[in-house]
C-alpha cells in the first residue's frame, strides 16, 4: 500500500480546522491524521493561543536559557588559540587548565570549535604503501585477546594471522593464558603450516619478560630455537600488528 502524500502545511490546517469545529472526538481525528492525541491538542493550542497558523510549523527545541553554557569570554579564547596554534579540543583542554586554571571537558572544547566553524574536515588519502610481507610465512602476527566468559570456565583466544595474506592460520581458545597452554598449540600450528620466518607481537606476558636483559620467555627461546626472528610492536601502539588487532576487533564485535 503506498504512503499518502499531501503538503505538511495542509495536513496541520486541515486538521486543526476540524478539531476546532467541535463535532469530532479527538482521539478519532488523531488516529485518521496518524498523531497521537498530545499531539493533537499541541496543535490546537497553538493555533488557539495565536490566531495564526504559522504557529503550527515545527519551533525550535533550542532551551531558551542555557546556565551552563560556556562564557563568552572563554569561548573567543579557544577559538583565538585554535586559530593562532590549530590545535585540538585536548591540547587547549591542558592549555586553558594551566591558563586559567579552569577545567573545560574535552567535549565541550570540540563542540565550541564545531558551533565556529572551526574544525576541517579530515581528508584520508591513500596509503602510501601497502604494509605487509611480500609471501606468505615471512611474518606471522600473534596476539592475544582478553577473557571471553563462557559456561563454567574462561576462554582466553590466542590468533595467529599471516602478514602477506591476512589469513588467521590458528585461533586457539586456552583455558588459561600460560606458556604451558601456549607451546603445544604453536607446536601443532608449525607442523602443519611450518614456521615462519618472523614472528610480530605486542609485549604481552607470554612472550616478552621484564625479569631478564634480553626480555625473553621460556616461549620466545622456543621460536628463536625454531629459526623464527621475533619483531616487538611499540609499546601502546598497537597500531603495529593492525592486521591482528583489527581481527579481534571484528571478533569482539
């Protein structure tokens, strides 16, 4: 069944006309206009407290007094320092606290620069280059992923991904996150696929250590005894192992 066009305007008149007339019940105009009764009684209102039925147009929802809006003064500072530094809404956060001692939320920073037209819009262009390994087993990516709570136990996922093909050659779901865990499923994954040249991994407990010069676990010896090179991502970036990360994001998702 197709939607009935008519004009906004002359649907509000005509109803408005009726409802005036006194000679139907308004929850039955309401439902033949497809409003709902407050509604209803919004627009006879307004027409009977005007006179006029431009009164019936949609009016702004904007609050007529905003007692939390930042001062003007404030205001015309950030968008002077967005100006003359081209900063962002959480630089000037820190600028403006240690400024004026005044603590603006990061948000309403950005609202401000947004109400004046002062935030570009970001252009993406292509990649330069495309990152990743030119065959496949030249790099492999491992990470693990947080706790996943399944019936009567805990499921910790361990994904290995080739960087060449973005192919997940294993996922493991380990009931603990341990090296002990760990190895034997590596173990079966090289039988099968056969070890890579290298292998990428952020500094996770199982395969980087604090406790020795070299940052090696038991694990790490393993895949260096394998002939297997081992990369380490930055720490807080994992930016690093994108083609990973951005699985587990999909998984979690």
């Amino acid at each position: 069944m197709p939607w009935n066009k008519v004009n906004l305007d002359e649907h509000l008149m005509r109803f408005v006309i009726r409802a005036l007339s006194g000679k139907e019940r308004m929850s039955s105009l309401c439902r033949e206009f497809g409003i709902s009764r407050p509604t209803g009684y919004l627009w006879r209102g307004r027409y009977q407290g005007s006179g006029s039925f431009a009164a019936l147009r949609e009016q702004s929802r904007r609050p007529r007094h905003s007692p939390r809006r930042t001062e003007a003064e404030r205001e015309e500072r950030v968008a002077a320092l967005r100006q003359q530094t081209g900063w962002g809404a959480k630089k000037l956060h820190v600028v403006l606290r240690d400024e004026q001692r005044v603590l603006v939320p990061v948000r309403t920073l950005h609202r401000i620069l947004e109400r004046r037209g002062l935030l570009s819009e970001m252009v993406h262009g292509a990649a330069p280059q495309r990152f990743q390994r030119s065959e496949a087993n030249e790099l492999w990516q491992m990470d693990s992923k947080g706790k996943y709570p399944v019936p009567e136990r805990e499921c910790h996922p361990v994904t290995l991904l080739d960087d060449h093909s973005r192919y997940v050659v294993r996922q493991y779901a380990l009931p603990a996150l341990s090296v002990a865990q760990a190895w034997p499923c590596l173990v079966q994954t090289f039988r099968t696929y056969g070890a890579p040249q290298g292998m990428l991994m952020d500094r996770g407990s199982l395969w980087w250590s604090e406790l020795n010069g070299w940052s090696l676990t038991w694990l790490s010896v393993q895949l260096i005894e394998q002939g297997t090179g081992l990369h380490y991502g930055r720490i807080a970036h994992p930016q690093t192992q994108g083609k990973v990360e951005r699985f587990h994001c999909t998984l979690g998702g």
